[in-house]
C-alpha cells in the first residue's frame, strides 16, 4: 500500500457535533481527496486539493470543509454533523490530476 | 453525477471460469481507470488504459477501451476466490477529478 493513513479508522458521533477526519500520506504526492461511500453510490467527491492551501469543492461538498497546511496532511471537517453523513469516509492520493489514484483504508463514522 | 456505469451489478461465478464487466460513460475522455476493492477495505488501482489505447492486459486482467461506443469492459481470466470483491470503473473529467461508478461485486464461488 502507498503510505497513507487515516485517522480515526471509526468514529461514532452525534447529530450536531464537529468532526474532523485526517489523512496522512509519506508519498509527497501533490494532489489529494476525500471521498464518502455508500450503498448504491459508489464513490462521491467531497473535496480536493491540489497543492498546499490549494482546495476545491467536489460533487458533494456541502457540509464540509477541508484544510491543507503541509502537502502531507489533508483534513476533513464536518461542521455540524448529521446522521446524512454517517459513511465511510475514504482519502486518495495522487501524483498527476485524473492518473492513478491511491487509497487509504477508509474511515467508518457512525452519527446517531 | 456518476460518468462510468458499470454492469451488471452484481456477478456470482465458479472459480476458474471468466468475469467480465463493463463500464459505460458519457463523455469523451482521456484515460478510464479500474478499481478493486476488498470488503472493508481501501481502493487499489488495477489498470489505466488512455484513450488512444483499445485493449491493455495485465496478469490476467484484460481491459478493452471502445471510444466509439463509450464503453470499457474488463476481463479476469481462471477466476480465484481471492478475486471476490468490488471492482469500479473511473473516468477523468475537465480538471483534476475522477468520477467512479457504482461497481459491480464479483462472488467467486470455490
């Protein structure tokens, strides 16, 4: 696997709280994502970044909000969480935009 | 919105006999990309064929591009029980985004 982590691996909340997801990569690679699956949905872009406080809003970025400080470190915040969030929650990496994409192992969060 | 379909959405076969899905999309592209995706865990990248490219093997993996008709399909070869998981196709758009499809789940029966 590319070097990435994520952080936590599973998260329960509740309706209302703020969230934040973190995704670590060793791979200094430029571009970074954060996707949610679903049932029946595939995968769906949240946002994205394309270099160190460089970001942009994907299909389903409402909700959220993402930060990059370091070219390793790409938050994920939910800002009031809501049970339409509950997902598992996925970062990806890569070195060039629309090239192979490589993903870290994923995080479960559960909003009640 | 999702560019990539694939089908069928789900697959149920014996082990050593052949899986092909498909993966249709809208759009004109430059690559289109396949996935695969064990239960509970990470995405791994399989194949990226471009679109100048109309057949690309790897293993036993073979992936055809039909420009014309929109259209990929993917071939796993004497299928094994560790071939069961999800596989999804992706397709670039304008920009700096892939767009995956819902994936088909292969079951490979031993």
């Amino acid at each position: 696997d590319a070097g990435i982590t994520q952080s936590p691996r599973h998260k329960v909340t509740e309706t209302g709280t703020p969230v934040t997801l973190r995704c670590h990569q060793t791979e200094n690679h430029r571009y970074m994502y954060w996707y949610r699956q679903d049932p029946g949905h595939g995968l769906r872009l949240i946002h994205y970044s394309y270099g160190v406080k460089d970001t942009d809003k994907g299909e389903v970025s409402d909700g959220y909000s993402v930060s990059r400080s370091k070219t390793e470190d790409f938050l994920l915040t939910l800002e009031s969480a809501t049970s339409s969030q509950t997902s598992v929650y996925f970062c990806a990496i890569s070195d060039q935009p629309q090239e192979t994409q490589y993903f870290g192992p994923g995080t479960r969060l559960l909003v009640l | 919105s999702q560019q990539g379909e694939e089908d069928p959405q789900a697959l149920s076969i014996q082990e050593g006999e052949n899986a092909t899905m498909n993966c249709s999309y809208k759009t004109s592209i430059n690559n289109l990309q396949w996935y695969r995706q064990n239960s509970g865990r990470g995405l791994v990248h399989l194949i990226l064929i471009r679109s100048n490219e109309r057949e690309k093997h790897s293993g036993r993996l073979r992936v055809t591009l039909d420009t014309s008709k929109k259209s990929s399909s993917l071939l796993i070869t004497a299928s094994r029980a560790a071939d069961t998981a999800s596989y999804f196709c992706a397709t670039d758009e304008n920009g700096n985004k892939l767009v995956f499809g819902a994936g088909t789940i292969l079951r490979v029966k031993s």
